[in-house]
C-alpha cells in the first residue's frame, strides 16, 4: 500500500520536507535548467520539484498511482493532475520529453512493468530522472518522512533496474546530506550538509538521483506498440472535486499527434 496524497503534502509543508524540497531542486536545476516548450510528465508526487518549470513547459501532467490518490492541480489549460494505473498510463506512446520520478519507485508493487510503460510514452532522446530513498542513508531508516517507505536503492541498483528497461544511465548524483531531525534541518544548515556531504561523504546522501536517456536500438520500436487504455478520472480518490464530480485532463494536439 502506497502512502496517501494528504500525507505527501503535509510533509512537503514541514520544516523536513521544505529541506528536502530546496535541495533536490537544486540538483534537479543543474541537470534540467529550464524546460521551455517541453512536454514534461511527473510520476508518483512531483508537484514539489516541477512547479517551478510550469510557466515555461509546453505541457506538464502529474500522473499519480491510483492507491495513493491524486491532488488536483491547475493550469490554464485546466487540470493538469490525473489518477493512473502504475503498469497502464492512459498516454500515447512517445509522448513526453521529461519524466520526473519522485515517491513512484519505492512503494511500485513491479518495478520492471512501472518502467517499461515509462520507456513507452518518452519520446527517443527523452530524459527521466529518479530520485528514490539512499539505502545507505539516514532518510531511509526514518518513519518520519515519506522516504523511509517502500525500497530504497542504492544507485547502482537504481542504474541497473533503468538499464534493464532499455534507458541508458547518464548522471548518477545524491542529494539531502542533512540528518531527518527538525532541529538542525533547517534551510541555512541544510546546505551546510550538502556542501560537507557532496565533498566528504557522498555515497550517505539521503536520496539519489539517476538521469537516463531513452535511446532506440534495433528492434525496440515494437514495445512501444500497446493497447491504450482509456483514461479513468471519475473524482474518486482526486482531492479538490466534488463526490462523483468529473475531473479530465486537457487533451490537445501538436504536429497532429493526439495527446
């Protein structure tokens, strides 16, 4: 069982989750500075490190896991957030330049299924990035905060399980040097642990970070080939909507692809 959207974003209003926010963004930043007229997609809950590239993506879609529910978010194309089955998205293939992965991996019941319908709607030469809990870290062995859930990974497992689904593994980096204590988790502290950690001890971070491309080799253009599955947005389990109120995400067109 995953954990809940309401629990996700009280945490992400915490003094631990405001640090963990400012510096994941901070290596998400070095490795994608902007994503200007890119269609993005974040998986698992996002919304906390994507946010930011809103106003510049041609298109940003949070798809979350049904068993942990879904936060509505809003754009001016209207919602923008959608309840998904991990192994089935309700995505044409090729679809997305960016995928971010946060809270997506470590609780996912088939983590090859998870990543191989991943593979199917990036476009080739798209980029994911994963960030997952440290299994040598401190965040992992904490009930405190969302990252001591499910598996953690080390980033060679992390690498590995990306190859294994056809990404080829690019950057491999930690974040969150900082101990799960309040006290000293604070803003100005937390970068003192990172600029410590990242130097003395960079294989104890909190969290690692893999980036991957998505390249085609022979024969691989057939797994992106999939029935679609018709999108299931009734309200249940969305937060923001109504009881039995319909909740749809923007379709659009570009290039005379239906998206």
């Amino acid at each position: 069982m995953r954990q809940s959207v309401q629990k996700l974003e009280q945490f992400y209003t915490s003094r631990l989750g405001v640090a963990a926010q400012t510096m994941v963004s901070r290596k998400l930043q070095t490795l994608w500075p902007d994503l200007n007229g890119l269609d993005v997609l974040g998986f698992g809950y996002g919304i906390p490190y994507l946010n930011v590239y809103g106003d510049g993506a041609h298109s940003l879609i949070y798809a979350m896991p049904s068993e942990q529910g879904a936060a509505r978010q809003m754009s001016n194309r209207g919602n923008i957030s959608a309840l998904t089955m991990e192994h089935e998205f309700p995505f044409e293939p090729s679809v997305f330049d960016r995928i971010l992965v946060a809270h997506g991996l470590e609780e996912a019941p088939l983590i090859p299924a998870l990543l191989d319908e991943l593979w199917r709607v990036m476009k080739p030469e798209g980029r994911i990035v994963i960030i997952a809990s440290n299994r040598a870290g401190l965040w992992a062995r904490s009930d405190k905060t969302p990252f001591g859930a499910g598996r953690p990974f080390s980033r060679k497992q992390l690498s590995d399980a990306l190859k294994t689904s056809g990404f080829v593994p690019l950057v491999r980096s930690g974040a969150l040097f900082c101990p799960p204590i309040n006290k000293i988790c604070g803003a100005s502290m937390a970068s003192g642990f990172e600029k410590f950690g990242e130097t003395v001890w960079p294989g104890f971070s909190g969290l690692v970070l893999v980036e991957a491309v998505k390249r085609l080799y022979g024969g691989q253009e057939g797994r992106q080939q999939k029935r679609l599955r018709r999108p299931q947005f009734s309200g249940s389990g969305v937060l923001g909507t109504s009881a039995g109120a319909s909740t749809h995400v923007h379709s659009y067109k570009r290039n005379g692809a239906k998206r």
